[in-house]
C-alpha cells in the first residue's frame, strides 16, 4: 500500500517570492504609467528620438580603439548608448548563467561523494555485525571462519552515542578500534592527513564538527546507550560524506568509560580474487554473524538514490535555457523596433545583408559575453546558498564546481 504524499509548504518564503514578484511587476508598470503620463499628449504621439551619442571610455585608449573597425565601433557605442538595455541584459542573460552553474553544481557536488565516501575514506570491502560482543574466543573463531576469503580484519565496539552540543543532544556513531585501522579508513582532511587520536583523544567527523562548532583541541560530551557519559579531547577533524563519526581506540574508551570495550564490529578487505558476495555468505556461517554489509551494495543502492538528481539539474537546465531565450527574444525585438528608422538607413547607406544583422546582433553577442562573465561570481553564490540549505543527518555534500 502506498503511503500519501505529503506536500508541505513554506508560507514565509512564499510571502517573500509573491512579494517580490508583485513589487518587480507592479513596479514596473507604475513607473512607466508615471513617466508616460507626466508627458503632453502631443509629446506622446511624436516618435520617440534615439538616445544621444556619447563618447566613452574606449576612446580615449586610443591603441584599442584605433584597431577596430568602423561597425565595431559603432556596436560599443551604441552598447554604452542604450544602458537600461544593458543592465536588463546582464541581469537577465546573468541570471541565467548563475541557474546554469548552479544546476551543473548541485550535480557535481553530490553525485562524487559515493566515490569520496567508499575510493578515499572507507575503503574496507564488508562491515560485519555480530550478534553479541565477541571475547578474545569468539575473534580467533571469525578470523578462522573467514581465513579463506578475507585479506585483513580489524576489530572495532561500535555504538550510537549521543553528543552534548550547542544544539542541544545530537546522535553520532562512536567507534572504539583495536588498532589504528590503517587499510580500512583513510583519514584525511583535504589532502591534509589526520593522525589516528592517542590515548584520551578522539577524531570527528568535519560536517558535525563545522555545523556544531567543534574545533581541534576543544572538548565534546559524549552519552552512551546506557546513561554513561564522558568527556573526550578532539585531536583532529577528518573528510567524511555519509553518516557522523567520531574516531577512538579501545584504550581511549576504556580509559574515559571504565567499561570494556568488547568489539561488536568487523572490517574486512577480501582477498583479491574473491567475490564479494560469495565471500560475505563465507563470513555468515559464524554464528556469531548478525549480518554482513559489502561495500559494493551500499555504492550501487546509494548511487541509485542520486540518479534521481538528473531529473533536478534537467528541469534546472531547461528552465533557464528558455529564461534565456526569452531574454533576448524581446530585448532583440525592442532594439529592432525602437531602432528601425536606424535600420532602414543603413539599408539606404548601402550596407549588405550581414552588416546589417551584424549591426544588430553583434551587440547582443558582447552583452551575452559581458552578462555569462557577471553571471559567474553570481551562480557561485547561488549554488554556496543551495547547498548549504540541503541538510540530511546522514550526508554531508560540501559544495564543488567542475570547471
């Protein structure tokens, strides 16, 4: 049975978006209303004059301005002639840009963290969970079940903490490892590595270190299932995309908890020529196996999630290629209208077919160039804003833009 959808509907945004839709329409209609009206009706029915010619700053840099050409030189100024025309064009044709980069941003910044995540950061093929915690017994027992089919084991008592911040408590995965799990977890930050925590110290994870300012060197209350709660030093911030962390050894934890920790979880890397399916069924004929989870499932059930970010970027993408296109449809329009006595004198001054498109169109090509490099800065902004807006407990995006 499915479950109804639940459309839920951000009121004070909406009051903001219809505002500002009202104020920008109705505005302009005002303003031209009052400027039209405030003129005599004998003023009105005369056609409108050309604006004056000016000159411009070009000009006086006389070793560009003497290499153009006659008809460049009549585009740059008329550019600079019409400048109501040429805000509406970067505005316009700017806000488009910002759209486009913001649409090709959202994408690259998500669709990587699948390959940041389990290439770079946890690079260990199967996380094993048992059914109870296991004793120096029940180690040796797992480590000659899975002696066939895995490389490297490291063992680890993992359990979901609860961390006093300054948003009050907030949930975190606690790991307690037996050895620096060096081969399993890379820990980095950019391309900065961060040593696994000495005694007494822990690492963290840097999208709930950055969101509830946790720095290195300060200090985080951590509150375990049972009601235990201890202090431990953050030593260091490490990259990580797909659920919170904090990073300790057994040592470390026992020493702040005074309760043993008895490992509850594996990491394994398979041997190179094994399966890994057929190597995780090898693993659960433990009794002690609760379940396996193969790194290469979560991949191809995370990045099946994220295929439907095409969909996004696609309606992003149409929706300011045709902003675009109406853009310079009217504004090419208006400059044909207002501009046509001017046209037809060329025409009687004897200029081809393509200089007098070029006339035209030429200036229209500048200002797109002008407006996609103002657009830029703008989408950047656009898609920081984005992105730091998208918040989910269980991934961190970050924010990235392929050139």
């Amino acid at each position: 049975v499915q479950r109804p959808i639940d459309f839920v509907l951000d009121w004070w945004l909406f009051a903001v978006c219809l505002l500002l839709y009202l104020v920008c329409m109705m505005g302009v209609a005002w303003l031209v209303c009052w400027k039209d009206m405030r003129e005599s009706a004998a003023q009105l029915i005369r056609p409108k004059s050309p604006e004056a010619g000016k000159r411009i700053l070009l000009e006086r840099i006389g070793f560009i301005w003497k290499r153009l050409k006659f008809l460049h030189k009549v585009s740059v100024r008329n550019i600079m002639r019409y400048k109501k025309r040429m805000v509406m064009m970067i505005i316009g044709i700017g806000g488009c840009t910002a759209l486009l980069i913001a649409g090709f941003g959202i994408r690259d910044t998500i669709r990587p963290i699948v390959d940041y995540q389990y290439n770079e950061i946890t690079v260990y093929d199967a996380s094993v969970t048992f059914l109870d915690s296991l004793d120096e017994a029940g180690e040796e027992k797992f480590l000659e079940t899975g002696k066939e089919v895995s490389e490297d084991t490291v063992f680890l008592y993992s359990e979901n903490v609860k961390a006093d911040t300054s948003d009050g408590e907030q949930s975190i995965t606690l790991a307690a490892f037996s050895r620096e799990p060096e081969g399993f977890i890379d820990l980095h930050r950019g391309n900065s590595r961060v040593e696994f925590p000495g005694k007494g110290k822990a690492v963290i994870n840097y999208r709930f270190a950055k969101e509830y300012g946790i720095k290195e060197g300060s200090s985080i209350t951590l509150k375990g299932s049972d009601g235990t709660e201890f202090t431990v030093e953050i030593s260091g911030i490490f990259d990580n995309y797909i659920f919170n962390y904090v990073f300790m050894s057994e040592e470390t934890y026992e020493s702040l908890t005074g309760a043993k920790a008895l490992p509850n979880t594996a990491y394994v890397n398979f041997k190179e020529d094994q399966d890994g399916h057929a190597a995780s069924a090898t693993l659960l004929e433990d009794d002690d196996v609760a379940n396996v989870s193969v790194s290469a499932d979560m991949i191809s059930r995370i990045t099946g999630m994220l295929d439907a970010l095409n969909y996004i970027v696609l309606t992003v993408l149409v929706c300011a290629g045709a902003l675009a296109f109406i853009v310079l449809y009217n504004l090419t329009n208006i400059t044909i209208i207002e501009r046509s006595r001017e046209i037809a004198t060329l025409k009687v001054l004897g200029f081809y077919v393509n200089e007098q498109n070029s006339y035209v169109f030429r200036e229209n090509i500048i200002l797109t160039g002008i407006s996609a490099l103002c657009g830029i800065p703008m989408g950047m902004a656009l898609l920081s804003y984005v992105m730091s807006q998208i918040k989910m407990n269980s991934f961190y995006f970050g924010c990235r833009l392929n050139w």
